[in-house]
C-alpha cells in the first residue's frame, strides 16, 4: 500500500494547555503559526510546543518526502487570544 504523502497538506494540533500550532503544509516549510492563549504560563507553552513536537514526529514525519528538521522551523507568535470555553 502506498502512503499518502503529507508534505503540501495543512498542519494543525492543539495542545492541552490551548496553545494552537498551524502551519500552510505539514512539512513546516513555511513555517508555523503559534497562538498563545491568555492565561497561559510559560511552563504550559513548553508543554504544549513539547507534545506538538512529538505528535508531528511520530504522526507527520514518516509521510514526509523531506523534513529539515525542528531547529530551522521559523515560529510565529501571537499571544493574547481567548481561551477556550
């Protein structure tokens, strides 16, 4: 069976803690979008980017045609966004 391949597919994951990661394509290429709830402390955004990370590894990665990895990723943050009710 052939996987699909993710590479130009839109990525998406929310961490426990609310803080939401998206990026145009799962290869990050473009870099990732990072919208910080109120409220939420440093200690959770590290929580958060940590399972992002691991959710994107072991989910995302294999269906990659190519990955760069995490350390040129480019992130954009924004902070201030309401938390979810």
């Amino acid at each position: 069976m052939i996987k699909k391949r993710l590479d130009t597919e839109p990525f998406r994951y929310e961490g426990v803690n609310g803080v939401v990661f998206t990026s145009k394509y799962s290869n990050l290429t473009l870099g990732v979008d990072v919208k910080i709830p109120l409220g939420v402390t440093e200690e959770q955004v590290i929580q958060d980017t940590t399972e992002m990370a691991v959710f994107h590894r072991t989910s995302i990665w294999d269906n990659l045609t190519g990955f760069g990895g995490y350390d040129i990723v480019q992130y954009r943050v924004q902070r201030g966004y309401p938390p979810k009710t």
